[in-house]
C-alpha cells in the first residue's frame, strides 16, 4: 500500500465527508493508480476539477500517483483564466449553453427566461444527455454524481440546491455568468431564438390566429420564436417574468455587498 496526502479545496468540500474538508487529509491505495481514478474514488467527479497540483506542478487526470505524492484539487475556475496553467482542458471551460437532466426541467424554464440556451428533454436517457454534452459543447446541469463520473463528459456541474430559485443563483455564481444575462432571448417553451417583428402587419394573419383578441386589441409590438413560431407580448406573465429577473440581480448585488463587509 502506498500513501499520498490530499486537499480539496472550495465547493469540491461538498462531495467529502465532513472529516476530510478543508484539511489535508491522507489516504492509502495500491499503485499504479492515475489522479483522476483516485479523485473519482474520494467521490468528486473530474468535471468540478479545474485544476490538479502534484507537488506544487499542474498535471492531468491520467497522471500516475507516487507514493509520498501531495495533491491539491481546485474547483472550476470561471472568473479567472487560468488556461496557461491547467493541465485538463484544452481550453476554458465556460461555454454558457446547457443541457439538463429530465428532473430540472423548472431550472431549465429559468436559465431559458434570462437568455441562455439550455437544452432539455423530458425523455432523455443518460447516454443521450452525455452524448449532447460532448457533441454540442454544452455544460451537463445534473443531480447525479453517477452521470458526471462518465469519463465522456469534459464539461459538468453538480447542482446542490434543491429549490429552483436558488439554483439559478448557484449556477449564475459559479460560473460568473451574470453579465451574460440577456432577458427573453430565448423561447421559454422551445429554446429557440426570439427575434422582434419589424412589421406585424406582414404575418397579422398568424397573430390573429395565435393571439387573444384580448390582446390583439391593444398590443403593437411582437417578438416570435424562430423555431417553433410562439409569439411574444409584454403582458401580465412579462411583468412577472420581469420581476423574476430583477430578483436574481438583486441576489447578486446582496452577495457583493455581503463581501465587501466580510
């Protein structure tokens, strides 16, 4: 049996039992073992991994632990580049599009509302989720350590929070995307992208076909969905969604304030 010292550090604490976090801790394993094996086995999975130093050197996950060896393992650095430096990814980690497991459906309704792509899909398997993740470059937003594990997925976070409206701020603060926020950008329904109509006139058929008379009665301005049609007003459920948005950036602003007097 060999044995090397560890540290986690950050939010990878989460995936420890709270008599390893935030400390040096050592463990004993038999060699030859690669970094990325050993972490995985401790329980983080290697997409919250953005940085690996053995011996005070940056190193990737298929790195052979020694015996003696000292580890430290640092979370997704999405505020700071530090491209010249990490060893596990080719290039920087944060491409702000998504793709959401069948159990964060409302999470992804919010992620869609302040302008990201997020994809989803109520019968999507595993496979086809990592298989998404891979092929379109998209961050995997799961609850299942077991799905982020998979040695396909490059790009991943676990979600922690259970209620949606903290999730949204926990992916909006760890990977610092809230001046990425572009409101009703997106279709809420489809994902596709929303556009205004310049003339209204020029589809008044498809409105008077797809709009409350209600409304058609005062509303002269449209935004539509370039991929599945939905029309868009500033009506009721815009000033709710209107509301929402600022809630969020005053959730930003607070923690901001919160570290500034810290």
């Amino acid at each position: 049996m060999e044995r090397v010292t560890l540290r986690f550090y950050e939010e990878l604490n989460d995936f420890l039992p709270s008599h390893r976090r935030k400390r040096d801790f050592e463990i004993a394993f038999e060699l030859p073992r690669s970094v990325k094996d050993l972490i995985e086995s401790l329980g983080t999975p290697h997409v919250e991994v953005d940085l690996i130093l053995v011996n005070g050197v940056s190193v990737g996950f298929d790195h052979i632990v020694g015996n003696g060896d000292r580890i430290s393992v640092y979370p997704v650095f999405e505020s700071l580049d530090i491209a010249g430096v990490t060893r596990l990814r080719p290039a920087p980690l944060r491409v702000p599009r998504f793709v959401l497991d069948v159990h964060l459906h409302v999470l992804t309704r919010r992620l869609r509302m302040l302008g990201f792509d997020a994809w989803w899909n109520n019968h999507a398997e595993d496979d086809e989720l990592a298989r998404c993740s891979v092929r379109e470059k998209r961050i995997l937003l799961t609850r299942d350590l077991g799905l982020l594990k998979r040695s396909v997925v490059t790009r991943g976070l676990f979600v922690r929070a259970t209620d949606p409206e903290n999730q949204i701020i926990e992916i909006l603060d760890r990977l610092d995307l809230y001046d990425r926020i572009r409101p009703f950008a997106r279709c809420i329904r489809c994902n596709g992208a929303i556009f205004p109509i310049r003339d209204p006139e020029a589809v008044r058929d498809e409105i008077d076909a797809s709009v409350p008379v209600g409304v058609r009665n005062w509303c002269t301005e449209y935004r539509r969905c370039e991929a599945c049609g939905r029309f868009y007003w500033k009506g009721s459920h815009y000033a709710r969604m209107l509301e929402a948005v600022r809630r969020i950036r005053r959730a930003r602003a607070a923690a901001r304030t919160r570290l500034r007097s810290g």
